[in-house]
C-alpha cells in the first residue's frame, strides 16, 4: 500500500464516522431537548510508507471526537403541567443509579407515589438534590419561572436547574442524559427561565443534515474512486516495468 492508499483510507474512516453522526442527528430530529453533533477531524503526521519523492511525514486524517451544539431548541405548547422547557444555558438534574445526571428533556410525569420522574422513572430532583413529591389531592400544580414548584399556598419545592462553565465536560450516557465527567460542581443556572407546559424541540435542523449527508457520501464515492485509480495506476506501473526487466 503507497502514502495515497494509506491517506485515502483513514479519510474513508471519518467519513463513514461522520456519516453516522449525521444519521443519528436527523433520527433525533424530533427528540425533545436533543442537540446537534458534528465530528472534529484533524491532522496527524506520520511516517511515509515510501520515501521515493513522498513528503515527509505524511499527513493523515484523524477523528478527534464529536462536537455538541447546546444552542436553544424551539418551545412548543403542551400544556401538559409536567413538561417543563427551559429558555437558556442550563439543565435539570436527575437521579440514577449510577449517580447524578443532567438532561434538557423536561417530559417529566408523576409515578404513582406523586414523585416528579422522566418518563422511564428516574426521579427529578429539586435545588437541594432532593426529590420533588406532589400531593394529588393538593390541587393543581404550578411551576414558576424559577422552577419553584407550588400547590395552592403549599411550596413543594424547586426544580433543580444548574450550568456549567465549560460544556465540554458533559458525555452522553444514553436516554438523552449526560453525566459531569469533571471535579468541578455545576452552579445554578439562576438567569434560565422554566416554561410549564412546554417543551424544548431539537436544535437540529433537517434540511442542513440532509444535504451534509449527502456531501459526505459524495466525498466518500469520490475517495474511493481516487483510491481505486491509485492502485490502478500502481498495478500498471509494475506490469510495465516487469515488461522493460
């Protein structure tokens, strides 16, 4: 395999990696509170595999991760008294077994002990890291623009809505939910607004997706093709020179 091969190949690798982030964004297009994500490649420089007139070194394309936009998805209306969206930087806090989690996704319900869960069970917890319990029987329930949760006079509690300095600190753990992969403690998100009855859309936008899709597999055809001349050329470089010895 010649420097051409070796470059075209590690190009068809992040390709087909960013084809799959691509994918994956249009799939959650209608996930609530999902954001877009774009693979980061780079350069690294590497040995040739020849040194017959090849450059020195080598200039290889690399993965070096993916990239997440946090930036504001689309409220729309429910009126569901449980679903809960947030307008600006911040994310409500959620109990799991493996610990402390963080997600945008503000489809909460009531389990059938009155606690304020996600969908799947797993329990909202309020500014103090506590669970939030509602009473049925207390009447309906309000949430405030600051997440304070009320029934009547009573004061339940307040939702926990926190933010980080840096947001690169956050990793996907599944479910729409991410884990601090750092020491340092979220502070509250004091200047993010909660909207009841709303819910916060994907920022992806599936147009853009489409068409980046379809220039990264137009790039992808179009590497393949150079690498498939490249060897082509290699092949009858050989025959001929076998021909002249």
């Amino acid at each position: 395999m010649d420097n051409t091969l070796y470059v075209g190949l590690s190009r068809q690798m992040t390709l087909r990696r960013e084809l799959d982030i691509v994918a994956n964004n249009i799939a959650n297009a209608n996930t609530t509170g999902f954001k877009v994500e774009s693979l980061m490649v780079g350069e690294q420089p590497m040995a040739p595999a020849t040194t017959f007139g090849a450059p020195a070194p080598v200039k290889f394309v690399l993965d070096r991760g993916v990239a997440r936009d946090f930036g504001q998805g689309g409220l729309s209306r429910t009126d569901s008294p449980f679903d809960l969206g947030l307008e600006g930087q911040g994310f409500f806090k959620v109990s799991t077994p493996q610990g402390e989690r963080y997600t945008r996704d503000g489809h909460f319900r009531m389990d059938d002990l009155g606690k304020l869960t996600t969908q799947d069970g797993k329990p909202v917890l309020d500014e103090g890291g506590g669970e939030i319990t509602i009473d049925p029987e207390k009447g309906a329930v309000l949430v405030a623009r600051d997440g304070t949760v009320s029934q009547g006079s009573d004061r339940i509690g307040k939702v926990g809505v926190v933010r980080f300095d840096s947001l690169s600190v956050l990793e996907k753990t599944g479910d729409n939910l991410y884990k601090n992969t750092s020491n340092l403690q979220p502070a509250t998100a004091s200047d993010t607004l909660v909207r009841q009855g709303m819910l916060e859309g994907s920022n992806v936008n599936t147009i853009a997706e489409m068409t980046h899709m379809l220039e990264v597999t137009r790039a992808y055809e179009s590497m393949a093709k150079m690498m498939d001349n490249s060897a082509d050329l290699s092949s009858r470089s050989i025959t001929r020179l076998g021909r002249v010895q």
